[in-house]
C-alpha cells in the first residue's frame, strides 16, 4: 500500500512541513529507515537520527525543532507517539479490508453468512455453519459442521476449527490455531491397552478473545470447554478438556492447563505453566514463569516455583537457595570444631 504525506496528514489531523506529495509504501524505526518509509520520533534519545535517517517521512511532535538539516518530510502533530499508534491500527484495518469468496474453496450450501465475508483460497466451511457480519478467514483454514461464529472475528491461515465449536464476536485466532480437537481421555484396559473415551462436548470461545499461533483447545468429554469474554491466549498453549478460563485473563506461550481446571478472571500466568487437572483458581491470581500449580489457588494470590507457593516466600528462599554451596561448607566447618565435653 502506498500512502501519501498529505494522506497521512489528514489521518492524523497533522501538519506538512516538506513535500506532501512524497510517498511511503513501508514503516520502520528511525535508526533504520529506507527510501519510502515512514517512522516516528517522540523519545528526545533518537533526535540525532532525524538528520540522519533515510526515512521518507518522519512524524514528529508540533513543538520539535532541529538545528541540523533533516532531508525527509515531517508531519507535525499533537503527540507523535499516540499518532503513530493510531496510524498503526489504520493501516492493519486496511490491510484486513478483504471480502468476497476466493476459489478454489468449498463452502456447503446450507452455510448462513452476513456482509462482508472474506473466504480466502483454500478453505471449506461445512455444514450448517452460521457466519456473522465482516468476517475474514484467510486461506488453507477448515470450519467444521454445526459451527458458529459471531461478527468482526478474523481468523488467520491455517486455523482449524472442529465441528459443534461456538465463537462470539470480535475474535481474533492466529495462523494454526486448532479449537475443538479432542480431550485426552483414555481408559487403561486388562491388557495394557488403551480404549479412547468419545469426547463428544464442544468448545465455546465468548466475545473479545484472542488466540495465539498454534494453540490448542480440546473439546469437552461432555458438556463445554470455556473460554470466557476478553481472554487472551499467546502462541502454543494447550487447554484440555472441560477447563474454563475466566474473563480477562492473559496467559504466556507454552502453558499447559489439564482437563476440568477451572481459572478465575483477571489472573495473569506467565510462560512455561503447568497446572494439573480438576483445580480451581481464584480470581486476580499471578503464576509466575515456569510455575507448577498443584493445588487451589484463593483470589488474589501471586505464586511462583515448582510446587508453587508464596511469591515473597520464594524470592526469599531463592536467596538461600543461591548460598547452598556456600552454606552447606559453612556448616561443614563448623561440624569440623572440636567440642570441649567437660
């Protein structure tokens, strides 16, 4: 895409100090500009870089001022920052404005969908699916039988969605996403073997969810796999079967939550989590990096370590655990000291 200076300007309520014809197809960092990029400057840091920068256009504070001379154009605004933002979410709102049915694609004949779809090359929607209005599924991506999903969501290529799966609105789920695989339920038999239990529940993904590359949701053995409004999953992480994730939670890549957890709102859990099955987690809850979680957590609670416990506890406890080489010399010395027996 290629935009104007005097486009940009009018976006962002600006002014043109320079060229408004130049044009820019890409964005940078100053210290890295090219010919036909755009860049910010807000931190005084990097000012030296505005003389220096091969950015085509520079978008500064109203009040910024260089004594050296600066070849590109700048667009002068309120808070160069905020603007740049701004400009950010513009220009991936026109980069998603795609719509209409790529082929080859297969869509059922008895799939409901509203204005604006996009149906990228590649992709099969099946049967009784009901689509809402401005959704985008980029190529290669599957949508199975009985699904539902609301408006504004966008799924990107590759995600994989299994049958009975019921998506709110204003989703977003990254390239190899997989919701409704099944649960990992088997029960052992008289002759070592395993029998697989049907996982016969579904997934239900509410409103405002986003979800990273290559993670994983199982559906329910029975009933529903939960991931509640405002939910933010990062890349690879696996949700088992029959866990809820309460609403605004935020969990780091490579956490793993096993079947019939249940997780409160507002909890913060950093990469690397275990959490074993059929626990409860309060709300407002911080899991530290790394953390195994064995055991129920109150509201409110902030654990770290493998078991997990207090936070403050550990950070004073890994203090001793970084002088045990020193301490257990220490206590060898001291074993060493003849004792007087009277």
């Amino acid at each position: 895409m290629k935009f104007t200076a005097q486009q940009i300007a009018d976006i962002l309520e600006g002014d043109v100090v320079g060229n408004p014809n130049a044009t820019v197809t890409k964005l940078s960092k100053i210290e890295e500009g090219t010919t036909g990029s755009l860049t910010f400057l807000s931190n005084p840091k990097y000012q030296n870089f505005a003389s220096t920068t091969d950015a085509t256009i520079i978008i500064v504070n109203k009040n910024f001022e260089s004594d050296q001379e600066i070849k590109a154009t700048l667009i002068k605004v309120e808070d160069a920052y905020k603007a740049f933002s701004k400009l950010l979410e513009y220009y991936n709102q026109v980069k998603l404005m795609k719509s209409g049915i790529e082929q080859p694609s297969i869509i059922s004949d008895d799939v409901t969908y509203g204005e604006n779809l996009y149906l990228g090359s590649f992709s099969y929607v099946g049967k009784n699916v009901t689509i809402g209005n401005n959704v985008k599924i980029y190529p290669n991506s599957f949508i199975g039988d009985n699904v539902t999903i609301g408006d504004n969501c966008v799924f990107f290529a590759g995600v994989k969605i299994y049958s009975e799966t019921e998506i709110g609105s204003n989703c977003i789920l990254h390239s190899g996403a997989i919701i409704g695989s099944d649960g990992f339920g088997y029960a052992p038999l008289e002759d070592g073997t395993y029998s697989k239990i049907p996982q016969i529940g579904n997934v239900i993904i509410e409103d405002d969810v986003e979800i990273g590359a290559c993670t994983t949701i199982d559906r329910a053995t029975l009933g529903s796999t939960i991931i509640r409004k405002g939910v933010k999953l990062d890349n690879q992480i696996q949700i088992a079967h029959n866990v809820e994730i309460g609403e605004n939670t935020v969990i780091a890549s490579q956490t793993g939550i096993a079947g019939s957890s249940k997780v409160g709102k507002n909890c913060m859990i950093g990469g690397q989590v275990g959490i074993i099955g059929h626990l409860t987690i309060g709300n407002n809850v911080k899991i530290q990096a790394q953390s195994g979680i064995a055991k129920n957590l109150k509201d409110g609670e902030t654990v770290q370590g493998t078991p997990a416990f207090n936070y403050s506890d550990f950070a004073k406890s890994y203090v001793h655990f970084r002088n045990l080489p020193k301490i257990v010399s220490e206590i060898e010395d001291i074993k060493k000291i003849p004792i007087n027996k009277k």
